[in-house]
C-alpha cells in the first residue's frame, strides 16, 4: 500500500532525519527496507492511533450502509454510583445515545437513588429503585431485558460509536441456538479526553483468562447466562465472577471481535483486585492443591498441584564441547534444581576435546547423569531423537546445553502443566544474560515463519499489557528448554531430521502436538538464562544461510506461516516484530482491526 500524503509530510516534518533515509532507501531500490521502516515510523506519529480510528470507523460505516436493516437489538447497563463523577456519567450516557447502530435499549440504575438527569429518548428507561451496588443494579438490568444480548459497560467506561454495530453484526453471523460470550478490544481516555494505548487482544484462552481478567471491560454476553451471576461478590469481580463461571462449564463459546469496542480509565487494564484473588481461589478449591498468589500488573499466579508421586523425568542435553557451558548447566541440574524424579541423558556429538571428555567422564559418576554418544554431523533433531530413545522417563525436558539454572523450582513448575491431561509442549520464559527477554512463548507468522513473542523487553516490564508475564496457551515454545510426554513426543513422529535438521524442528512438533489436539502451554513463572546459539552458531551466518532458507521454505510450506495469525497476536500488531507493536498506518480494509471479514461477507450477499 502507498504512503499517505499526510503521513509522509508528517514524517518529514517531525522525523526529518528518518524521513531521510527512508528516501535513501527507496531510491537506492531497497524497497522493501523503506516500506517497512515506513511502517514502523508512521505508526509512532501522533495522531496516528486516531487516523487509523477514523479510518476503520469511515469503512464500518460503508458496512452498515451496505447491511440489511433488520432489528438485532442490544441492551445497554450503566450504573450511576456515588463514587461516580456526573461528567463521567454523562460522557458515558453519551457514547450510547451517539452509537452508529441504533437498535439499542439502554437500563440506568443509581446506588443511592438518585438518578441524574437522562436524555429525552423511549430507548433509556431508568430502573426503580436504589441499588446498594453496581451488582445489584447490573442483575436489575439483567432482570429487565428484552433482549438476548446485554453490554455491561463499567464505571468510567464509554463505548466507541461502532461498538454496539460491532456486536449486533457480528451476532447475524452466530447459529440459531447458539448464544456465545462475545469481547472485544479496548483503548485508554486520557486526561485530555483522547483515546490512546490501544489493548489488540488474544483470541479467547482460558488459561490466560485465569491470570488476567481481558474480557469484562468489552463485553457483550446473553443475558441467560449473566442472569446467573451472585450477590456476595464485590463490585470489582462481579462480571468477572460471572464470566469465570459461565466459561468453565463445558460447552460455553466464547470469541473475540478484533474492534475496539470500550473505551476505558487509564491503567483500568491491571487495576489490582485482592476480590478476583479470593474468588479464584474459591472457585479453583475443586482442584485440591491449588494456589493462587498476585502476579505483577494486577494478574494472578496460579500454581496447579503436582501428583504426590510425580513422574519421572529425563533432561536431554545435546552437547558438542564447549565444556564450560555444559558445567554451568548439569550443575545447575544437579546441585540447583528441585525436583526429585529426574535422570540427565547427556547427547555428545562427537566432541573432541580432552577437558569435555573429562567433564563427562567426571559427571557420569552421578547416578542421575548418562552420557550416549552420537557421532555423527549435527543435526539436531537427531540428536533428540536418538537421545529419547535411549531416555527412561515419561516425560521429557528438551534442554540445551547454554541454559543456565537460576530457580529451584523451574522444572516443577513446568510440570504442573505438562501432567494435565491435555497438556502438549511445555515452554519457560528464558532470559538474556542480562536479564532481557529471550523466550516468552513463540508466534507463528511472526515475519511470515515464527518468533520470540517479547524478545528483548526488561525481564520486569509490562511490555505488551503483561503478556509476557502471564501464563497461557501457545501455538509453539521453544526447544531450548520445552517439556512434553514421551508417549506424545513420539505419537507425532518427533522431530523432523531430514527437512528440519536445525531450524524450526521445535516449531513443527509444538504445530503437530496442536493438530494433534494437544494443548501447548507457556509458563512464565519458570524461568532460567540462556545463553542463545553459544553451541551451534546463529542461523545467519555465511556456513549456515542455505540450509537455514530450505528450513524456512519447509516451515512456511508445511504449516501456511506466511500468511498464518497466531492466536496470541492480532492483525493490527506488526508482524515483522517481536516487540507487540500496532501498526496503524495501514488500514485497507475494515478487517484490519475493525468488523471481522467473515462478518463483512455474511453482510454483503
């Protein structure tokens, strides 16, 4: 897509020297650099969030211009508190009475009885009554709705002017009989009254649900479902309560819209709640052993039990000397980490020098420690897979020889997700040597392969509204440090050692295990250092390009990366970088961030 005039001429008015060599490049016929340092730089403009607004909401419109008019009707609950400012009421009563789709039916509720002053208009009603709080009112609402769907918009909370159009379209495209949870993503109102720092959202994960409440801001749920919501929970959890409930019963859908559809507080999005705390905790008591702890940015840690015999073990680390990495990490198996039921298979690739033949002469000693030996080119995956063969424990810990143990508890805490009955591939959040991100969960389609989801974020920060320190399902983790069941590592075939020698093998077995219907898993809470590519070199290198463009065109061939959108990003979000970064510059279409193109097509035959 071509520049727009406005962007470029802002770019050059505000990042001259940037504008600069993008020109460079694009006169010197590297394209294909210039377009996407473009990208990058157009989307740190200001304004540029509310061009791509505009943008999308100009396409929605043409949308709703082009839809059958028929009546899908959305009912709307606000509830004016005492905590509530009247600006903020009013600002919020607003954004309903403005909404483009105008099929709707707004409920108000008061705490205290006293209902400001509502707009002249049949569609608001406010409910009789003075409700002691906004669960009150919201189940009020909820009793009085003629209508399937209800929008609980929170306090503080407005909806953009397509947010209801988004639901009620979307709900054209949504079997008889099927009454799905629907969210969408949110946005920020800033002191000056702008929308800013927009939250692109994951598709629906449960797991990530647990340890981060991303729905009951942008929501629009049945109102059968809600009716169903308790008394005794405090304000603050009261639709997460409801939402957490509906969502563990089996059966209940829940799907994401990819549209902005509230607009919400500053830092709304990690508002600490000890109320959610204690209601995990309650509803999680049927898994005896359970704990919950906060987590950083208002998130929960959930800590799932471990058998009381757990499992046996086998660590698998492939190895060509480099003798001081290997120290650093068996002893970091040995003497540094927790787990009782464990064996260390060392994989040696033909090293040749004398201190690594020490090295394992000396360590072989330990019960827990074999060394096989491979003698062979380097090919990874045959390594593992030689290495599995020879391995005596159920499950198995692919780890390379340049991690380096720093907790205790890293193994135990993967293996509170690889014994659950669906579990897959097992992956640790791995660190820099100084202590940045490396491996946060992989992404597939990440520039049209796969990549670290948050690599180089400060191991601390937030980053991408904490994503990277939460807890979820990933399509892929890296083998660097993955756990999976023997039997399942096997029921896909492994690893691929003839197309996939070196790259991407890990990839291709975590998308087997997930075509297989297995459940991988990302688990922040175990964390160790890796020093990255120290052994086999980087993939990048001169020796290595060939090889490594076969492995890419295997990937990208097998599994469709090129045009493939993990579930764990968005397609706002640029996919040449692994930082989460929204590229607003280009909007082509209202299914770039706006109304889904399933809905578009259902609207326009």
């Amino acid at each position: 897509m071509i520049p727009t005039v406005l962007e470029s001429l802002l770019l050059l008015l505000l990042r001259p020297w940037k504008a600069l060599k993008i020109g460079y490049w694009r006169i010197t016929g590297r394209r294909v650099r210039a377009r996407l340092q473009f990208r990058e730089a157009a989307a740190a403009l200001p304004f540029a969030y509310a061009q791509w607004n505009g943008r999308c909401a100009r396409a929605d419109r043409a949308v709703l211009a082009s839809a059958v008019t028929e009546a899908n009707d959305v009912t709307v609950h606000l509830h004016f508190a005492r905590s509530t400012l009247p600006r903020d009421f009013t600002r919020a009563v607003r954004s309903v009475t403005r909404q483009a789709w105008p099929h709707w039916r707004l409920l108000v509720t008061s705490q205290g009885g006293n209902m400001p002053e509502l707009p002249d208009d049949p569609r608001i009603s406010a409910l009789d009554g003075a409700f002691h709080s906004y669960g009150a009112g919201l189940k009020a609402a909820l009793a009085a709705a003629a209508t399937q769907y209800l929008v609980p918009v929170q306090p503080g909370c407005r909806l953009p002017r397509m947010a209801l159009a988004t639901y009620a379209i979307h709900l054209r495209t949504v079997p008889a009989g099927s009454f799905p949870i629907l969210y969408g993503d949110q946005d920020e109102i800033d002191r000056f009254g702008w929308r800013r720092n927009p939250w692109f959202k994951p598709a629906w994960d449960q797991e990530m649900f647990l340890a981060q409440d991303y729905l009951s801001a942008a929501l629009a749920v049945p109102v059968a479902t809600a009716r169903e919501l308790r008394d005794d929970e405090s304000d603050e959890v009261v639709v997460y309560g409801m939402l957490l409930r509906a969502t563990l019963r089996p059966g209940q859908e829940v799907q994401h819209l990819r549209r902005i559809t509230v607009s919400a507080p500053r830092n709304h999005w990690c508002r600490p709640d000890a109320g959610r705390l204690e209601l995990l905790r309650g509803v999680l008591a049927v898994v005896p052993g359970t704990e919950v702890v906060a987590g950083p940015f208002g998130t929960a840690s959930i800590r799932w039990p471990l058998p009381v015999s757990v499992p046996p073990v086998s660590i698998i680390v492939p190895t060509r000397d480099q003798v001081a990495l290997l120290k650093t990490c068996i002893r970091g198996l040995l003497d540094r980490t927790r787990y009782p039921n464990l064996e260390i298979v060392i994989a040696d690739n033909d090293s040749n020098e004398p201190a690594t033949h020490a090295f394992l002469a000396e360590i072989s000693a330990d019960p827990r420690v074999r060394v096989v030996t491979w003698p062979h080119p380097f090919n990874y995956s045959a390594i593992n897979n030689f290495a599995v063969k020879a391995a005596r424990g159920a499950y198995l810990c692919l780890l390379n020889n340049d991690i380096e143990i720093i907790s205790e508890e890293w193994l135990c805490e993967l293996m509170r997700y690889a014994v659950r009955p669906e579990a897959g591939a097992i992956g640790a959040r791995l660190l820099y040597p100084d202590r940045t991100i490396q491996h946060a969960g992989v992404a597939v389609g990440m520039g049209n392969a796969a990549g670290h989801a948050h690599r180089g974020l400060p191991e601390h920060a937030a980053g991408y509204f904490a994503h990277a320190l939460v807890a979820h399902r990933a399509i892929a983790v890296t083998a660097a440090c993955l756990v999976v069941r023997r039997d399942r590592f096997e029921a896909v075939g492994g690893f691929d050692e003839v197309a996939l020698r070196i790259a991407y093998n890990d990839v291709d077995l975590c998308l087997k295990l997930h075509h297989a219907g297995f459940e991988n898993y990302y688990v922040p809470s175990a964390v160790l250092i890796h020093h990255e590519s120290k052994s086999r070199g980087l993939d990048m290198a001169p020796g290595h390009i060939e090889r490594y463009r076969a492995e890419l065109a295997t990937l990208q061939a097998r599994w469709g990366t090129e045009t493939y959108c993990d579930p764990t990003h968005h397609p706002v979000l640029n996919r040449g970088s692994e930082v989460y970064k929204p590229e607003f510059v280009f909007c082509a279409s209202p299914s770039d961030g706006s109304i889904p193109a399933d809905d578009l097509a259902a609207l326009r035959h």
